[in-house]
C-alpha cells in the first residue's frame, strides 16, 4: 500500500498525460516540446513512487 497522498498525486497526475497523449493521438491537438517534457516528468515521478526504494525511505507510522 502506499500513502493517500501519493497515490492522489499519482492518479491526478497520470491522468493529464493520459488525457494530453489522447487529445494529440485521436484529436491532433498540438503539443510542444515543453509539453512532452513535462508528461515525461510525471512519468518518471510515477516510476520514482513504484520503485522499491521509495518504500524503503518511508518512515513506519507511530499508530
């Protein structure tokens, strides 16, 4: 399992690329280079919250 708001983060933030990669795909709605760099940058912060290291940082929780 991994934390609330992680997982909101990840899911708020895989959705604008999902949403982004389809409006260019089927629709032709233009993005630039700063577009595709920035859902690249979700991409790997998504990648970062899988990885098995992100869960060996996290501290227990007291309760």
């Amino acid at each position: 399992s991994i934390p609330v708001g992680v997982a909101y983060a990840v899911w708020s933030g895989l959705g604008v690329v999902i949403i982004t990669a389809i409006a260019w795909l089927l629709h032709g709605q233009k993005l630039d280079a700063w577009g595709f760099v920035g859902m690249g940058l979700i991409i790997a912060a998504f990648l970062l919250a899988r990885s098995p290291s992100w869960k060996s940082l996290r501290r227990p929780t007291p309760w």
